[in-house]
C-alpha cells in the first residue's frame, strides 16, 4: 500500500493532526527545515528530479487569509500549471522564504495556480487555529491562496521544509526542490513548465536532477 494511501486511511480516522503528525513523522527537528547557510536541506543539496512521478487532482480547502479566500481549490490545476510551496508555520526557513515568494507571486502568479500548503491541523483543537494561521500568513507578506493538507494527501511527498513544486496541468511534477530558493529561481522554474504546457522544449527536468540549487 502507497504511502499516500496509509496517511489518508489515518487521516480519515482523526490521528494525522496534532498529535498524530508527530506519531506519523516525529516532531519537528533542524533536520526537517533548512540546515544550511541558505536554508537549503536533502542530501542531494535540496533538487530532486521527480521525473515521471505525478498527483491526481486533490480538493484542497483553503482559508481566508490576505490573498486568499475561504473555499477548496482542486490541486493540481488542470486547466493551468501549479507551483506549491509547501511550509509550515514552526519552520524557520519557511519564513525566510516568503519574501521571495511574494516577489515571484507578484511577477508570475497571475499565470500559474500559485498555492502555499500545510499540512498542520488546523483548528481550535490543531497546532494552530485558523486565526493564527491568517496572522502568520499576515505576518510574513502571504498574498496568494493558502491551503491546508491535514491529511498529507499531496504532502505525503514532502520530507524538507520548505519544498517547492510546479506541477503540469496533466499532474506530472516537472521540478521539485526543497530549501530556500530566490524569487529569479522560482520564476524561471514556472516559465519552464509554462513554456512546456505551450509546445516549447523545457530544461527543468534536467536542471533539477543536477543536485545544484539553480
């Protein structure tokens, strides 16, 4: 059985959350966030060549929050690429990443499904409350939809905090990359799967199985 499919059984039952996250995966450590001067994490220095890995399509709820409406959001977009930053509000360096994020949301975000996920529980009985969350969102420049994942349906992926992903509209992963990374990285990685999704030819496979932050 997938690991995806053994979360979401736990999920359902109420143990992924709170508690249960840190049955599941253990508390928080340095080892889970950034560990380098730049935040960068994974053995690898934070790439990862997904290659041929994919999602289907997941109901995410999102909350309101600045930039961001309370709903649900289908994730992956499939009628426009997706980049996900998935973070968590007890991660140093997702902090530290935000600014970036802001930048690159701002250049391109318009063009993308643009999400920021976390998969704390989150509730008047979760890690944090949803008035928490939104202050922290706040806090930090979020203006872009924000999603929660409490039952790690797309965050079973995700072993580094943060993790970066753009996703094509056929929910293949074209780039995924743990760390801290520049808004220029970041933008030039959703021209990449933009330019893919309209024909073009896309070294953001090759790039991202190299090891290097670009």
């Amino acid at each position: 059985m997938r690991r995806r499919d053994i979360l979401a059984g736990l999920g359902s039952l109420g143990i992924v959350g709170g508690a249960g996250v840190a049955a599941v995966y253990g508390l928080p450590t340095g080892d889970d966030f950034g560990d380098g001067a730049d935040g960068s994490t994974g053995d690898d220095g934070g790439d990862s060549g997904d290659g041929g890995d994919s999602y289907d399509p997941v109901e995410i709820e999102t909350v309101d929050a600045p930039g961001s409406e309370a709903g649900t959001v289908l994730v992956p977009a499939t009628d426009r690429p997706t980049f996900v930053d998935f973070f968590g509000t007890w991660c140093p360096p997702c902090k530290e990443q935000m600014p970036a994020l802001a930048e690159a949301h701002e250049r391109i975000g318009d063009e993308v499904l643009f999400i920021s996920i976390t998969s704390e529980s989150v509730g008047e009985d979760g890690m944090v409350t949803e008035a928490e969350l939104a202050e922290w969102w706040d806090e930090h420049g979020g203006q872009w939809t924000v999603g929660l994942d409490p039952a790690a349906q797309l965050s079973y992926r995700v072993t580094k905090y943060p993790t970066a992903m753009t996703i094509d509209t056929s929910g293949r992963i074209r780039w995924s990359a743990s760390g801290i990374k520049t808004a220029d990285e970041i933008v030039s990685k959703i021209e990449a799967v933009l330019d893919l999704e309209d024909g073009g030819e896309s070294d953001s496979d090759s790039d991202s199985e190299s090891g290097e932050d670009a």
